[in-house]
C-alpha cells in the first residue's frame, strides 16, 4: 500500500470516529495519550518539567498540547499551530420534537454557513454530549454520545412541486430544513419524549437524568478513497478535520528540541471562534501563562519566545473548480494533490505576509514537500479562519495555510489523497526544528 494512500484511510477512520467537535477532540486526546502525553486539569494546579509532554481540554470541545525541550537554555522560541475542530451542521434545539402530517419532525437550527442543499436526501445522525445528573450522588457529569444509526433525513420537495428546483433554490431553515424523524403514534404517553429515549440509552443514562444537551447532526456518508489511481478523497468534514489530523499526528510524534511546540485544536470557528473555547478565548493565553508560572519562567522570557516564535494556522483552502475556474485568482490556482497552500489576504483575514511565507516555504522546502499559494479572486469575496484572531491574544508572527479541497462547507467535500501525507511531513519539520 502507498504511504499516502495509508495515511488517508487513518485520517478518514479518525474522521469517521469525529461525528462532532466532542468526539474529535476524545479522539485528539487519546492519540497524545497513545505517545505518553500527560493530561493536565485547569482546575487544578500545574506542575511541568522540562522534557515534559502534556494536554490540556476545554468544554471537552478544545485542545491544547504542547511539548517541552529537555532544558531550559535550548529554548529559542515557540513553535504553535491551529487548526478546528468543529464544522457546518444542524444543532438540535430544546424541545425538538414536533409533530406534523401523521410524522414527527425534530426541530434543529443550522450551525455555520453550510451549504444547505448537500443535507438533503441523505441519511443523518446524531452526536455531541450531554450533562447528567448522576443517580446517586446528583453530581453533574457530561458524557460523550454517538446515535451511530441512520436516523433522520430532510426530505426535499418534489420536483413537481417545485418546477423551477434546478434553477436554483433558496432554503429556509425552519421549514426546508428540518429533519424527519419519526411516524407519529397515538400510543405515546403524554409528555415523553422517544428523542431523548434514544439520546439517554446511547448515553447509558435514563432520560430524567439528562438535564442539557449539545447535539449535532451529522451526515452519515463514510469517506472513502476514489478516482481513476485512488488519487481523491471524498469525505465529510474535511474542512477541518484533516488538518486536525494532520496536526495531531506530527505534533505527537515529535520530541522538541530548541522551541516549544504547542498545537491548538479550537472549537466553534465556523460561527466565528467567540465562546468560552474557541479562538477568539483565553485559551492560548491562559495555557502559556500557566505554563511560564509552573517552569519559573520570567514574563519577559515569554515574550521573547513569542518574538521568535511562529504560528501555523491551517484551515483548509480552495482548490480551482474545475468546472469553474473563472472563480479562482488568476495567477494562484490550488490543485488537488498538489501540497499545502499557503493563504494571502490584504486585509489580513489571512495573516501571512512575506516573512512567514518565506518561513513556511523553508520547511516545506527541507521536508521534500511542494507548497502552493492562494488568494481570493478580487471579484469574489472569501472567508476567514482562526489565524488572526488568535494572534489578537498572542502577538506571535503567523502564516495562515490549508490543505486544498472542492466543495467547501458542502455535507460531502473533496481532496486530495497525497496532501495529508505531504501535511504531515511539512509540520513534523516544523516541530522537530
């Protein structure tokens, strides 16, 4: 088997085990405890040596780890990298069940900006977590819970009903989008709820335990290698699932040696990184200043490292359509299996500029790996990622990246086989330096 062809089914089983940010951050965290990372509580006091591995979690939806040189004096500065971990769905509101026409529908909003003709007609589950009160004691406790059967499906409107369906449709959220869930019975007793029936016997709970829910829908289409040589992935949740791979994955496998290597996994950047545990947080912040504290480090030593430091942001990027290349800028156009794609934008939704581009081309360069650019089409508007608003915390020079992808925020994305791979070569440089 192809190297690259390996790591892509590792990544799409990592993928398909991440039905939500909860689960991916589970996942995240049994991988750095898998290469003798310690788990760290912010409840509780933080006692680091050098040398030393350790993960810290947050709302059980954010991540951070980071690895320590073996001696103080080595340290010529930080070494970060972001990614997030959370990515366009539905979050199933409180009191979701509703009745309608002989069936039941559940009652969900959508999270991000998605594009909401790709949920339709496709088999759906549900995952996230919920808080419990716990039998005996009446402590609270969250708890992981994955539906894992095909559940729910949005059904769209008949053509016939809708002659003009293929010139283009426009959605609305509380009536195209809800998902069908069950037929209605006259036999249920008044006041229960099969809804959180099934939530509590995923969870092992009873449904009067369950007091608070964050639960997701999630597209129920495993990944899978495809193409004439296998050469393309089709997946959900790419954007931005295969850079947390990528991340976690070089990042654990890597000793420090003269910086400081920290990753963050960050929750809620597609509906703009501000909660308790996104970008737009304390985090990072909090993490650096415990960590100083604990090592003895003066403030002024801290920012020195930060100074020197860098940060990689990597939020996936477009790739040339194809079918619409007139989209993409003229003189940058991304391809599928082509490398990382370093981001520009002039009014710093990306954060590179010329120094830290040069920075991640000189990695790239040392690890064997061919990188790309991208910047938006002039006439067409693009997004925003992490990077800068995580450098609004921590002022730290940062080059924002991504691996290239189709379909962007579509239920199903596609990439490339060959670009985790060369991902993770890239960043295993960048750590190991």
């Amino acid at each position: 088997m192809k190297e690259e062809v390996k790591v892509s089914e590792e990544m799409l089983r990592f993928i398909k085990e991440s039905p939500s940010s909860y689960h991916a951050i589970a996942n995240a965290a049994g991988i750095y405890q898998a290469q003798g990372f310690t788990a760290l509580d912010e409840k509780k006091a933080w006692k680091l040596k050098w040398g030393g591995k350790y993960y810290v979690t947050r709302n059980d939806s954010s991540l951070i780890a980071f690895c320590l040189p073996e001696d103080e004096k080595l340290v010529k500065g930080l070494h970060l990298a972001a990614a997030h971990c959370d990515s366009p769905t539905f979050k199933v509101k409180e009191n979701p069940e509703r009745k309608a026409e002989a069936c039941v529908m559940l009652n969900v909003e959508p999270y991000g900006g998605m594009i909401h003709s790709t949920w339709l007609d496709r088999p759906l589950s549900i995952a996230g977590r919920i808080a419990y009160e716990k039998q005996k004691t009446g402590e609270l406790e969250t708890k992981l819970v994955n539906l894992d059967e095909d559940l729910l499906v949005i059904p769209n409107l008949s053509i016939h009903m809708n002659r003009d369906i293929n010139k283009g449709a426009a959605y609305q959220p509380q009536t195209d989008l809800q998902p069908l869930f069950t037929a209605a019975s006259e036999e249920k007793k008044e006041g229960g709820s099969l809804f959180l029936e099934l939530v509590a016997k995923a969870a092992g709970v009873k449904p009067e335990q369950i007091l608070g829910h964050d639960l997701f829908l999630y597209a129920r289409e495993e990944g899978r290698l495809f193409g004439a040589k296998k050469e393309f992935i089709l997946s959900p949740k790419l954007d931005d699932l295969q850079c947390v791979y990528s991340l976690v994955k070089s990042h654990s496998e890597v000793t420090a040696k003269k910086y400081v290597t920290l990753c963050a996994i960050f929750d809620n950047e597609e509906v703009g990184s501000g909660s308790n545990q996104g970008a737009d947080s304390t985090f990072l912040e909090d993490v650096l200043l415990r960590m100083r504290e604990s090592l003895g480090v003066s403030a002024s030593k801290l920012k020195e490292w930060i100074a020197a430091g860098l940060l990689i942001s990597a939020d996936n990027a477009h790739a040339v359509h194809p079918c619409h290349p007139e989209k993409a800028d003229p003189t940058n156009r991304p391809r599928l299996n082509g490398g990382p794609v370093i981001k520009f934008n002039s009014a710093q939704k990306y954060t590179t500029d010329g120094v830290t581009a040069a920075r991640f081309r000189s990695l790239c360069k040392r690890a064997g790996v061919p990188c790309q650019t991208y910047v938006n089409n002039s006439d067409v508007a693009g997004g925003s990622t992490l990077g800068n608003i995580s450098t609004s915390h921590v002022s730290i020079p940062s080059v924002d990246i991504g691996l290239p992808q189709l379909a962007m925020h579509s239920a199903v994305e596609t990439g490339g086989t060959q670009d985790t791979l060369m991902a993770i070569k890239a960043m295993k440089e960048y750590f190991s330096e």
